[in-house]
C-alpha cells in the first residue's frame, strides 16, 4: 500500500512539471469568483481583450495553422438561467440541458455532463467559422463550462487543425481548476 500511495504521489508531481499555478482572486473580470489553474506550458499567457475572457494561453502565435488558444472566461447568467447547484445537476443529467445549451453549434460531438470541484457542468467538442473582414476561419474546439453562483466558468480550446486539440492536456487543466471560496 505504501508503494502505490508514494507511486502516485511521484506520477502526481511529475504530471505537474513545467507548470505554474496561477492564482486569480478579486480580479475585475471574476464576478466575484476566485479559482487557481496550472497553465499549460510552452504557451503565452496574454489578458483578455473581450469582456467576460479573463486570459487566453496562446503557443504557436504567429503560426496560423498550427495556433492553438486556451481560454477562461467567466459570464453571468441570465436571469432565467440562474439556478441552485442541484438544478443544474438535474437539468443537464435529466432534462435535457446539454442539448438546449449546445443547440446552436456545429458538429458537436463527445458531449456529457461533469462535475469539478462539486460543481455541475458540461464538456463538448465542435467547430465554429469566424469571420474577420473577407477571411473566414474554421476552427476545432473543446469547451468546459461549469455553473457557479449563476456564473458559467467557461474552459475553451481553440486550433485550426483537428489533431491539435490536446484533450489530456485541457483535461489535466480542467482538473487543477481549485474554487477556494467554496472551502472557508
């Protein structure tokens, strides 16, 4: 037994090599809600540009086709949509709510619903085309979205080509995702 306990703290703290913990308390764009997350490494921590995206981890920057974007945004509900812990746990494992919230994207795929941290939520994949000025893009992406004090915690990944979605590199990020306020 001590063997698989020091077994698995070793795998623990090799996993976790190469990793900075980021802390984000009272930070403007956080609704109020504080959470720590290991970055990924070799990518570029940048702000957010747009209102609710609180940082974006960015590797292969000025490389188009392999670019690949992390991002954490945090959005407030609307009001129909605010709801208790355990609504949400029933609308997305019982009535339907992963289809309603994933109805307007395309190709979504390996969609089900999870929980981090006792927080209920949902992960998917799809593609989405953006448009800027005449170029129009078409990315591949894997979204985390967990319900928090009528808050959605939004984990994103974003790339051009469908082999760079790392999904146990956005697992293992989406698993280092700690709430501290929820412990006091």
């Amino acid at each position: 037994m001590k063997k698989l306990l020091f077994t698995l703290a070793l795998l623990v703290s090799f996993s976790s090599f190469g990793q900075n913990t980021i802390n984000v308390n009272s930070h403007p764009k956080s609704k109020g809600l504080n959470f720590s997350i290991k970055e990924p490494s070799k990518f570029q921590r940048n702000d957010g540009k747009r209102p609710n995206i609180l940082y974006n981890w960015v590797k292969n920057q000025t490389d188009l086709e392999n670019r690949i974007t992390i991002s954490v945004a945090i959005k407030k509900m609307p009001k129909e949509m605010e709801m208790s812990k355990k609504e949400w746990k029933d609308y997305l494992k019982f009535e339907g709510g992963i289809n309603d919230l994933t109805a307007g994207l395309d190709n979504v795929s390996k969609q089900k619903y999870i929980v981090i941290e006792s927080y209920p939520g949902i992960i998917f994949n799809y593609s989405n085309e953006t448009q800027r000025m005449e170029y129009v893009r078409k990315t591949n992406n894997k979204c985390m979205m967990l319900f928090i004090d009528n808050n959605a915690f939004v984990l994103s990944m974003s790339t051009l080509k469908k082999t760079n979605l790392n999904e146990k590199m956005f697992l293992s990020m989406a698993n280092s995702i700690i709430f501290p306020d929820q412990y006091k």
